[in-house]
C-alpha cells in the first residue's frame, strides 16, 4: 500500500469482532480507535486486538488525526449519522448493511461522499462466499438457461440481538437487514434492476417475551417476489420469528427452461449442481481465483476497498449498491402492509423509513 491507514471501528458487537480481526491481519493497517456504548465490550475488543484507544462515544473515536478509516458496525439507524461525520472529518468509510432504516438518510449519506470525495462502501460480502458465487458463474455460463427463477431462504429463530428486530432503532428486522443481502445479489446475479415487488408477511414474535422491551417490532416474517429489468424473478423466504431452538437451513435453488440448480447449502465452499435434459448432471466449478477471493469473504471486500482509496479501481459494494438494497426492502414492507404489488419507483420518490412503510 502507498501508505499506512489507521483505522476506527464503530461498535463492538460481532461484526466489529469480524472487521477488526481483518483489519489487523492486512500490513499497513493500525488499529487506532474502537468504540461502543457498552464499556465491557469496547474493553474485550482493545484488549483482544490491540487498539490504541478506547471510546464510548464515536466522535472523540472519530475526530483523530490518526484516523484515516471508520468501519460503522453499529444498529443500521445509526449508520448514516456516523458515517456523515466521519467524511465530514476527512475519514473514509466502510459501513456494515443495511446503509440505513431511512432512505432519504442514505441518500444523504452518499451525497456527504460526493461532496467530500471520500470513499464510502458497504459490507455486502455474500458474492465472496464460494457457493454463492458457483450460481452467480451457472447464471454467466447460461447452464440453466434465461429468464430464471431464483429462490433464496433464511429460516431463523428470534434473534439474540435484539436490535435486529426493532423498525425504528434498530436494524430493521429481517426484510431489511438480511434481504438486503439477496437483493444485491440477485442484483449482481442478473445484471439488472427491480422494478415491482409483491409480499405477504407477519410478526410472528409479536408476542414473545423475549421482545417485550421493543415498543416497534418489525415484521420478521415474509414470502416476497421481486421482478427485474431482465425478466428474471426473485424469490425469498425469510423469517427471524421462529421459537428459541428452532432454526431451519439455509436455501438456493434455481430453475430456467434448460433445467434445475441446486445445493444444499450456499454458504462456503459447497456443491452446487445442475440437472440438465436426459438425466445429465453437471457440478458448478469455480476457478483458482474466485476460489482465493471466496477463501475470507470480507477480507476480500476490504482489500477492494483499500484498493478504491488508492485510486485503484471501486468498492466492491458501493452507496449506490447499498441504496438500491434499501429501497427494495422498503417496497417489501410497503407491498406487506398495504397489501399491494409496489414499484420501486414509487419507493424512490417518496424516499421513506421503515415505519413509514408499516403505516396501513
């Protein structure tokens, strides 16, 4: 690297822990600052990694001369706040998904990019995860044929962290913190855009206990299809609602006229098979490269990200990336409440927030 970058973490929770063992496995890297408003664990991770200051408020972690990157791993509310101040700050930004719960907020994020020249990027790694990669190569290859119909499922029970299911402060629930995940890879997949999307969804843990102390609950179950500009379909399943010890697997399987793909499970390095005419089956392969690049999927995203500031080509996933995302959750929670197929351009007129799109 050109030169040596030091670098702030915001927020100490489990993708802070990932971010900030990457961050000090990369040469030219320091940790500098880590920050989180809980004190025990900002003082777990300087101590585990080694920072060089320790902050329970972002600002004081933020406004140092020796800061030169923040990584944002905060509740997604909070991510356009703190990602405005530090490039107000002359820092770059590497933000963890979703960009936030408002999208006239990350539209006000990316502007703050525009304006300060800083380079602002999103940790949407799954296309660095080799299974997820294998059906992005069957697509590129034609194996299977177009259009397709892509289904993708994440079947969960409440989440632990319980900021993932608050709407107004928290991450969203999951039609906005992990679809926004498939939407950017069916984004990716298709090399094309949504345009309408249809869902029907519930609250199943609206009664639980163990979410009692959240006054907003998002919908954290839903069946949702997203048609794009190719013609190509998306399909999602997804629910973080489902009793403590209930957790189902992981889903992706595609069908086009020329056959099925397949894999039992897309996250690593798995099988990922088609099912062709007369009984032929054919494995998915991926090259050596595509395999190093898949061998740590955010230290992969990282490194393209260093390499942007340098002026070496762009982010992996940019704001532009990561607004899109947004705005097709927002449509999914609009097409649930209001029982309707949604258009994403109504979405990116209205620019609004989670809640908005809860209103009946």
């Amino acid at each position: 690297m050109a030169k040596r970058y030091g670098v702030a973490v915001i927020g100490a929770g489990d993708r802070g822990r990932v971010y900030s063992s990457i961050w000090k496995g990369i040469d030219g890297v320091e940790l500098v600052s880590i920050c989180d408003i809980i004190e025990e664990r900002t003082e777990k991770y300087y101590q585990q990694f080694g920072y060089k200051a320790k902050y329970l408020d972002y600002r004081s972690a933020i406004d140092r001369d020796d800061v030169d990157i923040v990584t944002i791993c905060t509740p997604a509310y909070f991510h356009s706040e703190i990602g405005i101040f530090a490039m107000e700050h002359g820092k770059h930004v590497l933000c963890e998904k979703p960009i936030d719960l408002s999208l006239e907020k990350a539209e006000n994020m990316i502007k703050k990019s525009e304006e300060t020249n800083r380079i602002l990027a999103f940790g949407f790694q799954y296309p660095n995860i080799a299974g997820f990669r294998k059906i992005k190569r069957a697509i590129d290859d034609n194996i299977i044929g177009r259009p397709v119909i892509i289904r993708l499922a994440d079947i969960r029970q409440i989440r632990p962290k319980l900021a993932m299911h608050d709407a107004m402060y928290g991450n969203g629930g999951p039609i906005v913190d992990m679809c926004s995940h498939y939407f950017d890879l069916m984004r990716w997949y298709f090399n094309s855009e949504p345009v309408m999307v249809m869902a029907s969804g519930f609250t199943f843990a609206k009664d639980r206990e163990e979410l009692s102390t959240i006054q907003h609950k998002a919908i954290d179950t839903a069946s949702i299809i997203i048609r794009f500009t190719s013609g190509d379909i998306g399909m999602i399943t997804v629910t973080w609602g489902l009793p403590p010890k209930v957790d189902g697997k992981p889903q992706a399987d595609m069908i086009g006229p020329l056959g099925l793909l397949e894999t039992p499970n897309p996250f690593g390095n798995n099988e990922v098979m088609c099912k062709l005419e007369g009984g032929i089956t054919k494995e998915v392969q991926l090259s050596q490269e595509d395999l190093e690049e898949c061998f740590q999927p955010e230290k992969t995203l990282v490194e393209r990200f260093l390499s942007a500031i340098e002026g070496k080509g762009h982010p992996q996933r940019t704001g532009k990336d990561a607004y899109i995302a947004l705005a097709s959750s927002l449509a999914v929670i609009k097409s649930i409440t209001q029982e309707r197929p949604v258009m994403l351009e109504e979405i990116y007129k209205e620019k609004p927030n989670v809640m908005d799109c809860m209103k009946s």
